[in-house]
C-alpha cells in the first residue's frame, strides 16, 4: 500500500514523512508531491491507496485535487489538511468525497487515528468487493444453469406462449426472440474405450464450449454467448441463431474449426450433425428428435463424423433399417446362460457384436438393441437366482446407460467382466455361505426357547433381515421361518415321546409362551394335538 503527502511547505512535509511510522502501518511507500500537479503525476505513475493533502496550495487547491481524484481514480481515499477552522471547509470537502478533514497544525496522534478510520474504509470496501463478486459468480452460475434447463425443457417440447418466452430468454439475458430463425448442432464427444466419470465429461464439455465461443464469437466472456445444454443421451446441444451465422457455407467451416481445435487442444474426436435452418418457437422440439434420429441412424458407431442435414437426401425405400439377426440366432445369449454353456457365452458375444461393425448395422439404434437384449439376459438370470441385477455385480461402474455406449469395443469391455462374475457367482459354492447356515443353524438351536426373530438371527450374523431370509431360502431351498418352525416341531415330539414334561411345559421349552397357540401350531404340523401325539 502507497501513501502520496501533498503540500507546498516542506517542513509539513518533513513533518509528516519522519513523524509517523508508516512502516508499522502497513506502508510500502510514501511519496511527495508540492503541488496539485505533481500529485496528479504520482498517481498516474503508481498506485496510490491514501493521500493526505493540504486545502490550500498555489494554483490548485487541495478540493480541485480532491474532485480529480474522485473523476479518475476513486479507489484513493483522501485526507484534506486546513488551517481553517471554517465549518463550510469541512461540509465542502466531504460533499467531494473526502475521507477525513484535519485542522493544521496535526499532531500524530490525530493523523493515526484519521489514518485508522482510513483503513476500515479501505478493509470494509474490499469485502464489499468480495461479497459482490461472489454473489455475481453465483448469479453467473445461476442463470448459467437455468438458461440450461429451459433449452432442455423446450427441447423436450414445454410448451410457451410467444410472450412467456419472449420474457424468459430476456431475464436470462439470451439474444434470441421467439421467431428467431436458428440452427441446431448435435456434438458427441468421442471417449473411446476410455473409462469416463461425470466429473470427467462436465469437464471435456466445458473445455469444447469455450473453444466454440473462442471460433463462433471471437471471445470468452463472463456469460457464454452460445446457448447449449446436455442431454440424456450425452449430447451437447448448442442452438445458434442464424443471425451469428453468415451463410451455412461458412458455418460448416467454423464446425469444422472446431473439430480440428478438439482433436488438436483436447486430443479427442467429436462427431457434430447441423440441423436445418427452423424458427425457434415452433419447431425445435421437431427438429431435434429428427436430429437425434439422424445422428444415431447416420452417424451411429462411426467416430469424427461431420453431417449437415441439409445435404443427406430423403431415403429411399430400400434405405430402411435392417433387422440384427445374430442377437436373435439359436442358440441365444440367454439360452447358454440359462443352460450353464458358459465356455460358448464368450464366442456368442463376439458373433453378435461382428455383425454391429457390419455396415449396415453401425447405428446407434442397433447398438441399443443390443445393449438392451444384453441387460435383459443378465436380470433374468439374476431374478431366476431370487437377486437383482445390481446385487449379483456389486459394482456401479458395470450399471452403465445405454447412450454411454459408442462403439462395440465399449460393449465388449462392459460385458466381459459381467460374463465373468455372473458365472463364478453361480457356479462356485462358497463356504462362506456355507459358514454362515451352519452359524445359524447353531443359535437357533441354543435359542429355541427364547428369540430366534429374524432381527436377532441377523445381528447375530452380522446381516441385514431381508437379505438373510434371501440368502438363507437361496442356499437352502427352505425359508428361515419355516425352518425354525419345523425344528421347534421336531423338538417337541421328542420331548413328547420321551419326557413326561407337562404340554405347557414342552410349549416353553420351545420356544412358545402361549400353550394355546403352540397346540393350535402343534395340530397344524402334525395333524393332531401333542396329548394325541403322546397317546398313540
């Protein structure tokens, strides 16, 4: 921080620099100026944070320094010394903005104290500044975010009146009116085999879009200029108006601008299909499921493609889309699973996805059905076990979407490793399993009398009640609450047939308070009462 003295005696000069310790303040530098006019080169030449100044100087006063210091450098604060004691001095000087007003001749002591006030000023306006600054970012963020939701709303076809619109995109600061004519682009960010977090695509779709504001407008403002937002399949979808656009000629040059810039700066593909020209209001819903369809049909599981729609041609009758016959050939995926023929599983996967690099099946259409039939042979063997899907893989990283899925390589990659795990899950007996039975067998036998609930036998083992149940019927073919009924069962017959134990007594032994009921239970299992069973 720099402090500029400004007076046209030397002595209060002096004064002024020697007297104060302006190094224990906080001060780098503090500089002098014996005029209006040399202060005002100071301050050109370095930043100066205060300046102490007298009123009256030749030529210009310190109130004419003071009004310029406030037209061109505001942030300097101002302290005006006056051998007068004038009041009117005093109201003139802070009307012009002055931070304090001092009477000469000034001890130290006061120049500390006005030089403290000074200072609260400067630490009160900077966190102003922070907190300005911060709630700008959030209010950038904020209708960032928001003009995202509305493009992906309109997208999926909300509907507005003309005016509702109209007030929209002005609250969110978008240059676009409703009968703006526009252009769609479809970006697909190519990833390869890689293995990509969300994290990861936020990332790569921040880093394309400045490189788009960088070619379409010159710059990278604080607010983006493009209008764009992600879907759920993965796109970036950016709506351009056709005002930005000089003719579409030079629009697919830019476009492919920005492919080469991604392939160079980013080290990734991109593949981007162009929409026809459309009004904005009354046809974008329109024209981006058309778009979708084109790009999954046309562009599919090719990489680095450029498309503009006003170049494909409408198709012809025999440009309909083929029917996968591998996925659907005998022996299916699903039958070699459901009949154990694991070793053939792999080979039948690599049969079907031959056929997707087949050009007439290199659409993203045909790769979904796959993905699907793929998903759908795993949940049924998984239900078939009495589990679900996501319990027999543990593992989030193997639930991925379909639209995730560019290329057969990514198939192949996602479902090898469930090949694997689905089969060692049901051909392999774990003892571990096996332990935990044998475990639960042991309590409820040294428990029978007293509880033997499900909530008990699960914290016994350590296990959460539902999935115990599961996994014991699983294991045992027998449910848990059954098993536990028939050994009570069992156990009293024997101690009908070789104790003399009164029946109230046997109810208790096993577990039952209630002599009533455990004779009404007894009846049911055995088809006559514990007496009769003693009698026979």
């Amino acid at each position: 921080m720099n402090v500029l003295l400004v007076d046209d005696e030397d002595y209060v000069l002096d004064y002024l620099e020697t007297e104060i310790q302006w190094k224990t303040l906080g001060i780098s530098n503090v500089y002098r100026a014996g005029s209006a006019k040399e202060a005002l080169d100071v301050v050109k030449k370095v930043p100066v944070a205060i300046v102490i100044t007298d009123i009256r100087m030749p030529e210009r006063s310190g109130l004419e320094l003071l009004s310029s210091l406030q037209r061109h450098h505001r942030d300097t604060k101002v302290i005006l010394l006056s051998g007068h004691s004038d009041f009117s001095y005093a109201v003139k000087a802070l009307q012009l903005g002055a931070s304090d007003y001092l009477l000469k001749p000034v001890t130290e002591d006061e120049v500390l104290l006005s030089l403290k006030k000074v200072f609260a000023k400067i630490e009160e306006e900077k966190r102003q500044i922070r907190s300005l600054k911060a709630a700008s970012d959030v209010l950038n963020l904020g209708i960032g975010r928001m003009r995202e939701h509305l493009l992906f709303d309109l997208l999926l076809g909300k509907k507005y009146n003309a005016e509702e619109l109209r007030r929209h995109l002005q609250a969110l600061h978008l240059q676009f009116e409703p009968e703006t004519d526009c252009v769609l682009a479809l970006i697909r960010i190519e990833t390869g085999t890689e293995d990509m977090t969300r994290e990861d695509y936020e990332l790569l779709n921040f880093a394309l879009l400045n490189v788009a504001e960088e070619i379409f407008f010159g710059r990278i403002g604080d607010k983006p200029s493009i209008w764009s937002c992600k879907d759920d399949n993965q796109f970036i979808v950016v709506l351009l108006p056709c005002d930005v656009v000089v003719d579409h000629r030079e629009l697919n040059v830019q476009i492919n601008k920005l492919k080469q810039a991604v392939q160079i700066y980013m080290k990734r593909t991109v593949s981007i299909l162009l929409s026809e020209p459309f009004v904005f209001q009354y046809e974008l819903h329109r024209q981006y499921l058309k778009a979708i369809n084109v790009f999954w049909r046309s562009v599919g599981t090719r990489y680095g493609v450029m498309l503009d729609m006003n170049d494909l041609r409408n198709p012809e009758p025999g440009d309909s889309i083929k029917p996968l016959t591998r996925l659907y050939q005998s022996p299916t995926m699903l039958q070699l699973m459901d009949s154990d023929r694991w070793e053939e599983v792999n080979g039948k996967l690599d049969y079907i996805l031959e056929e997707l690099d087949m050009p007439d099946f290199r659409t993203q259409h045909h790769l979904m059905e796959a993905v699907y039939y793929l998903l759908s042979c795993f949940s049924y063997i998984a239900h078939k076990q009495g589990d679900s899907f996501a319990e027999m893989i543990n593992s989030f990283s193997l639930q991925r979407k379909s639209y995730y899925f560019q290329r057969t390589e990514q198939i192949k990659e996602w479902a090898l490793p469930l090949i694997v795990q689905f089969k060692r899950s049901l051909q392999e007996i774990s003892p571990n399993r096996n332990h935990i039975i044998r475990e639960i067998h042991d309590f409820i036998e040294e428990h029978l009398q007293m509880d033997v609930s499900m909530t008990r036998l699960g914290e016994h083992v350590y296990l959460h009640p539902v999935y115990l149940s599961r996994l014991y019927k699983k294991e045992t073919g027998e449910s848990l609450s059954a098993y536990i009924s028939r050994i009570r069962m069992e156990k009293a017959a024997r101690l009908l047939e070789t104790t003399n134990m009164k029946v109230a007594d046997v109810a208790k032994e096993v577990g039952y308070q209630k002599t009533q009921y455990f004779i009404y239970i007894f009846k049911e299992f055995y088809g006559c009462t514990p007496k009769n069973f003693r009698n026979r």
